[in-house]
C-alpha cells in the first residue's frame, strides 16, 4: 500500500521585547532562577494583565511578512490546564480570533517551489521552566520565562515531506530574524516546533489519525522524528492496527518517539475570553505604518541579488541565508564592482574561517571594504588569485589590511623583466633535457618551466609576462 504523508507544524517563537507580554519584568535569556518575576507573570490573584504593545507589533509584522490578514479586533482568551510551571493554573493565549489569519510561506526544494499555507499566527505567554535534579528526587520550578511572550504560527496540513518541514521551518526562521522580532535560537527554546502527522492511502481525500510530535531541539531532530513516525504509523497501518491520536516525545538518543499522553482536544482546556483583557484593536493607519517598516525580506533579496547582480540562484540563497551576511555582500561588491568574484570568495575563504571560528559575520574581523581591496589588488594584476587567498588568512587573523600585508610580506606580483629572466635563464640551464625536450616538439614541458619558476618566485612571478618570456629565450 503506497502512503502519503500529511504533515502540518505548529512554531513557537519567543519575541525579542524586552519586557514579558502582560508585566513590565525582564526577558533576559539566562538571569538567575526567579529574579524575573512580578504578582502579574506569578498569577497572584486580583493582579491586572497589560498587553505589551511592541508584542502586538510583532505580531503583525509576522502577519504581514507572511501575507496574513490582520485581524481589526483580537481576543485574549484563558486556555486552563494544571502544570507546576503555569503559576495561573490558565495560559493566556488567543483562541477564536487570532491576530493573523490565513497566509503562506513559499519555500524552495531543489528547485522546485511550493506554497505552505498558515491557518494563523497567535500570541500567548509562555511558561515557565521546570529543572529537574539529576542527584536527588527533585523538580524545581524557574518562573523568569513565565509570561514571556510568544507568537504560535500554526500551518496548514500542506507538508508532505520531512524535508518540506524543514525547508518550511527555515524559510520562517529566516523571516523572524530578518524582522528582527525573535533570535530563532533553537538550543536555548526561542523556536519550538510541534509537527502533527498523519498518513493517508494515496489518492485518498480523508486524513488518517494524527499524533503530535513534540521535544524536537534542532532541524536535524525534526527531520529524523518526522521519518521515524512516518515508518512507525506505516508498519501499523500495513499490519492493519490503528494509529492512536496521542502526544509522542522524540528521543534523539533512542531515535524514536514514545507515547507521552493522548492528545488534548480544545474543549479540554475549557476556553473564555480574558475578562482582564480588554480586545485588541488595529487601526489601518498602524497596519500601514508597520508595512512600511518592513524591510527587504529574504525571498524578496533572493530575487533582487539574482537580478541585479546576475549571480547564480545557488549563491544568491546562501547570501540571503542571514541579513548581515547579504548586506556585507552587497557592501563588498560596492567597493569592488564585482559580484561573482565577492560571491566566491565570501562563499569559500570567508565562511570557511568564520565557521572554523564559530563566528558571526558580524564578528567578522575583514570589513567588507577591506575585502573589496583585496579582490581590486586581484583585478589589476598585483597579486595573484593564489597569493590572494593567503593574504586573506593572515587580514582574517589579524585584521590588517591586503595592501599592506602585500607590501610588508614583498607578495607583489614579479614584473621586473631582468630579474625573471635571469632566473628564466639558471632554469634553463639546469634543465637541458626538458629543454631539449621542448626544442623537439614537446611543448607540455612549458608547464614545468613555470612550475620552477613559480617556485623560485614563491608564486609571485606574472604569469602572462612569464609565460611570454619563457617562450622567446627557449626560441633562442
Ligand atoms: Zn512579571
């Protein structure tokens, strides 16, 4: 029986204000346990919940990057449930009207695109944090993260594949960062995926029960939870058993997911508008000034690199794959007037460092100017593109820069005819059977002549006037 797999993800991502979404205390990642805390984020009773407007802003910004409709007016709603890391025994979440509404992510697999619908974007708070003891038989509780908020982007079952997942969950971390309105930062549980999956007989309309997967840490992690659970509901399906609508957790050190409790349906948690809360309302002139505010977004750059700087598609993703980086691209190419030969190097010599370093760009000690300098050096013949690449490793380590490493290392190309060819000369005589090797017809051997020269020139020497000079006295 051939299966098709349905698959539709729920994100949440944490928003970078900084202060919580209904308290004016800190969101600072990392503070010590409970020194962020207020009788508002700790459910104290007869406490008064404010909505953070730069969250609201946020939110709508996601919307409208993302062609969301924004929502004139949006509630706040309690969703009750007990945990001991939900001080107000309720999560203050949107329910029937969420701020955003009906939009989509395009992505980009090998070439072939596809449109991932999102049924909404939502704001809620997020919980606090439980530390279990690894020693003793104890939980305890953190409530700094505790009413941080957060914004829930909820897809359409529109995902037929582990990789479609992941290539979803890419392009709208690369939205999020390029809005500037979260880190994206999946080790510290800024961006939190849950992935419902189903599978469905091909050609079949109805889908099939789903289970939600949760406790997925990375893209990676997602991707081999995603086909473990498609494996798992196959075989139960092909051997005629039914797959339960439950929770499961991933186990990246089992490599599989485990049954956690079946799965909650929205009248479990017993929904009602906030009566603390008053309705959010978006007058048009706010959307308007929020979309104006937008800037270029990856997509959007994507295209405009391949267009303006005639780059292949190829380079033109890995330069728009951060905002930083595409903006030192594009300064780079200010100073040189060479799209391709900056796209290559950043591309090879750049990000090769800068990954062996773990480094940000923007910790990145070669300034874009300094590399147009380099590549300008390149152009007009003073070093060679060889020479070029080791220059770079020592403006890399010690942020000097090419020209003057050129001209305190004496790495300027050898142009001074006399010198090549006296040394044209000792090659020549050293070598009498290559050269009467050339003088019967073999010209190949004219590449060992330049390799001894290059040599003794430690790659310095002008290749074209080498070349050429090497020609004439093996003439003579
Ligand atoms: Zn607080």
């Amino acid at each position: 029986m051939e299966y098709e797999p349905v698959i539709g993800l729920e994100v949440h991502a944490q928003l970078l204000t900084e202060t919580k979404l209904f308290c004016s205390c800190l969101t600072a990642f990392g503070a010590p346990p409970n020194t962020q805390t207020c009788p508002v984020c700790l459910g104290m009773p007869g406490v008064l919940p404010v909505a953070n407007k730069k969250a609201v802003r946020y939110a709508i910004a996601l919307g409208l990057a993302t062609g969301c409709t924004i929502s004139k007016t949006s509630l706040f709603a309690r969703k009750n449930y007990f945990y001991p890391d939900l001080p107000k025994g309720y999560q203050i979440s949107q329910y029937e009207v969420p701020i955003c509404r009906r939009g989509f992510i395009d992505i980009d697999l090998e070439g072939e695109k596809k449109r991932i619908g999102i049924t909404r974007i939502h704001m809620e708070d997020d919980a606090g944090k439980l530390i279990h003891d690894e020693e003793n038989p104890v939980s305890r509780v953190d409530f700094n993260r505790t009413g941080v908020p957060l914004l829930e982007i909820v897809s359409e079952p529109d995902i037929r594949s582990p990789e479609e997942a992941v290539a979803y969950l890419r392009a709208l971390r690369d939205i999020l960062l390029y809005l500037g309105i979260s880190d994206g930062n999946m080790e510290e549980g800024s961006f939190r995926c849950d992935a419902n999956v189903s599978l469905r007989a091909a050609g079949e309309e109805k889908f099939g029960t789903r289970t939600e997967l949760k406790n997925m840490n990375s893209f990676r992690h997602i991707q081999r939870a995603l086909f473990y659970e498609i494996r798992r509901q196959r075989a139960l399906l092909d051997a005629g058993e039914e797959v339960l609508q439950e929770t499961r957790l991933w186990d990246e050190a089992k490599q599989a997911t485990f049954g956690m409790r079946g799965k909650e349906e929205a009248q479990d948690y017993r929904y009602f508008p906030d009566p603390d809360l008053i309705p959010i309302t978006v007058p048009d002139e706010w959307i308007e000034e929020i979309r104006e505010s937008l800037p270029e977004l990856p997509a959007a750059k994507r295209e405009r690199f391949i267009s303006v700087y005639s780059i292949p598609e190829y380079d033109a993703g890995v330069l728009t794959s951060s905002r930083a980086l595409a903006d030192y691209f594009e300064d780079a190419v200010k100073g040189s007037g060479e799209p391709k030969k900056v796209s290559n190097f950043i591309m090879s010599e750049l990000m090769r460092e800068l990954k062996r370093d773990e480094r940000d760009i923007s910790e990145c000690p070669v300034t874009p100017a300094m590399l147009s300098e380099l590549l300008v050096m390149v152009d007009q013949g003073k070093i060679s593109g060889k020479i070029a690449k080791d220059v770079f490793e020592e403006m890399y380590r010690t942020g000097t820069k090419a020209s003057e490493i050129v001209e305190k290392k004496g790495l300027a190309v050898e142009r001074d005819e006399g010198a090549l060819i006296a040394l044209i000369e000792e090659i020549l005589a050293e070598n009498p059977d290559q050269v009467a090797q050339f003088k019967a017809g073999k010209t190949k051997v004219l590449g060992f002549f330049m390799g001894q020269l290059m040599k003794r020139t430690r790659g310095k020497a002008d290749p074209r006037l080498s070349n050429e000079l090497l020609r004439e006295k093996l003439a003579e």
